[in-house]
C-alpha cells in the first residue's frame, strides 16, 4: 500500500529531472538516439519488422522487435497504420479534461477550490469526487478530471454540452445536511447566515449559494422557515450547471482510445496479432483518473515491454 506522504514526483519538484534521469540511463546503455525521423509506415516481412522514415534521414530500418511508446493519438488518423496490421482499434476521445461555463456567473468565483466536493451528470451513473476548483472559464480540479474520465466517451457523444450536479458539501443524505443547518440555528439563532458557514465552506462560494437561494446575507438564522432551509439543502447538494464545451486537445491531460486490450499479451505487452510488436503507454486503449495514474500505467508496460530484450536470444 502507498502512503498518503509518500511523493510521487522529485524531490526537486521539477519535470527536469524525470528527463535527466531517463538520459542518464540511454547514455549509460548506449542507446542512439534518432530525430525528424517520423515513421510514415511499419511493415513485417519474415521474421522481421521494417521501419520506413521519412526523407530526410536513412537510420537503420530493420529491427527484430519494435515497441511503439508514442502516446495517444487525438484522432483516428494516427492509428490508421495500426489497423493496417490488423489490430482493433478503439476510437480515441479526450478525457481529464475541465469543463467551459461560459454562461454561469459562477466563474466570477474563480480561484475559489471546495475539498471535498461531489460531482455528477443526471440522468447517469458517472461520479467523480475530491477537490473542486473554479476558474474563470467554468470548474476544474481532481473532481472534474476524475468525471471527464470516467464519462470520456459519453461527454463525447453529448458534444460536450450537458449539465454537472455540484455536491459542495460531498455528503449525499439530504436529511443529514438538513440536520446541520438546524444545528447551526439552534446554536447561533441571531447571528447572520453569511456569518456562520455550514461544512466549512468558502465565504464567497457561501455568499455566492445564499444569493442563489434569493435568501439576504444579513438574515438572521432564526427567522429562516423550513422552506428557507431546504432551499439551502437543495443548494448544497443538488447545484445545477450549464457546461458547453470543454478545453482543447492541446490542454487535455490524455486520450481514451487507442489499440484495443483485446490484442495485447499482457505478460509481454507483445501483439497477439503481429508478433514481435509490443505496445507500451497511452498508445493503449487505457487512461487513468488522474495523470499520475497515466504516468504509472506507461512506465509499468514500458517496463514490460523492455524487457523483450532477455527473451531474444
């Protein structure tokens, strides 16, 4: 098990370092480097496989194995050479992505981030949860990048215009949420609602969901009706958004889609159509709640796929 103070990345706290130590390791293993050598096709014949490169460079171009670690490619284009040998391939489509909502004044909160929060798309089962953060284009953080993950594909096919359900206060039992609010007017009845924030929430966003309710900051606690607090309650827990659109392919963390499960070895990350080419990365049909999964998932098979060297004789 991982521990909560366990770092995942440098001590350095600089992406620079991740790439030094990669070059330490190809100079230590005396491993050439190639560049402007784009790969216009790949191509078995025998027991080989042959790279054809663009114009501009002749390196070798036959190889005993070959691992594709390219990334993911944002469309279907990229993998055309794929399926060219065969292999299935699932339609790529953006995911940890933010959501735009350019017509939600909520964005005039923006820096303003709620832990933890509760995120989902009525009328599904998609969920995300953890911290959420507001930015001046619409809503962003771990719980929105976990949503568009687990509904990449569905997002997808609404065009990216559906609406986002904000728990603010990631507890679900309205009645629960109910009970804290008359806890809060039974201990301070004559002290102001935007005084006195229910779950610790920010004081803007606090300020922000009163006016939402059409209820004034300066109202007493006392004099709120039962209606009044349900409003509040429905607020809390059940606050609708309008999202259109999300953010571009140039600013997205990774792609779902890629070569389908179905055609790897796993043992091996070789292709169980094409022998002696292995997969390693987000070149794969797989993609991570988060970044540092996606990290993880592209160093492990690229582990695996590395080790095709010991079973050559």
């Amino acid at each position: 098990m991982v521990q909560e103070d366990q770092c995942v990345f440098p001590v350095s706290q600089d992406s620079q370092s991740i790439i030094d130590c990669f070059m330490r390791e190809v100079q230590k293993l005396g491993i050439q480097i190639v560049t402007r050598a784009g790969v216009q096709k790949l191509e078995k014949k025998g027991a080989h496989w042959f790279l054809h490169f663009n114009k501009e460079v002749r390196p070798k171009e036959r190889f005993d194995q070959v691992i594709v670690a390219t990334g993911g490619s944002p469309t279907l284009r990229g993998l055309e050479w794929f399926r060219a040998l065969d292999h299935t391939i699932a339609n790529p489509v953006p995911s940890l992505f933010t959501f735009n909502m350019p017509d939600e004044s909520v964005r005039e909160l923006m820096g303003v981030v709620v832990e933890p929060a509760l995120v989902s798309i009525p009328g599904t089962k998609l969920k995300g949860d953890g911290p959420l953060l507001i930015t001046h284009w619409g809503m962003s953080g771990p719980a929105i990048l976990k949503l568009s993950a687990f509904g990449a594909r569905y997002l997808s096919e609404q065009a990216y215009r559906f609406q986002v359900k904000v728990n603010w206060v990631n507890t679900v039992n309205e009645a629960t949420v109910l009970q804290a609010l008359e806890s809060l007017v039974a201990q301070h009845p004559h002290k102001a609602l935007a005084n006195f924030r229910p779950y610790g929430l920010p004081k803007r966003l606090w300020n922000y969901l009163l006016e939402r309710c059409g209820l004034p900051l300066q109202k007493p606690w006392i004099e709120l009706g039962k209606k009044s607090l349900y409003k509040i309650v429905n607020v809390l827990t059940n606050d609708l958004y309008a999202v259109r659109g999300k953010t571009t392919f140039k600013e997205e963390f990774v792609t779902c889609g890629g070569i389908a499960l179905e055609n790897i070895d796993f043992k091996t990350m070789e292709s169980k159509v094409s022998p002696g080419l292995y997969f390693a990365g987000e070149i794969l049909d797989v993609d991570g709640i988060t970044g540092g999964y996606n990290f993880q998932s592209a160093w492990t098979t690229a582990y695996i796929a590395g080790h095709l060297g010991k079973r050559v004789e």
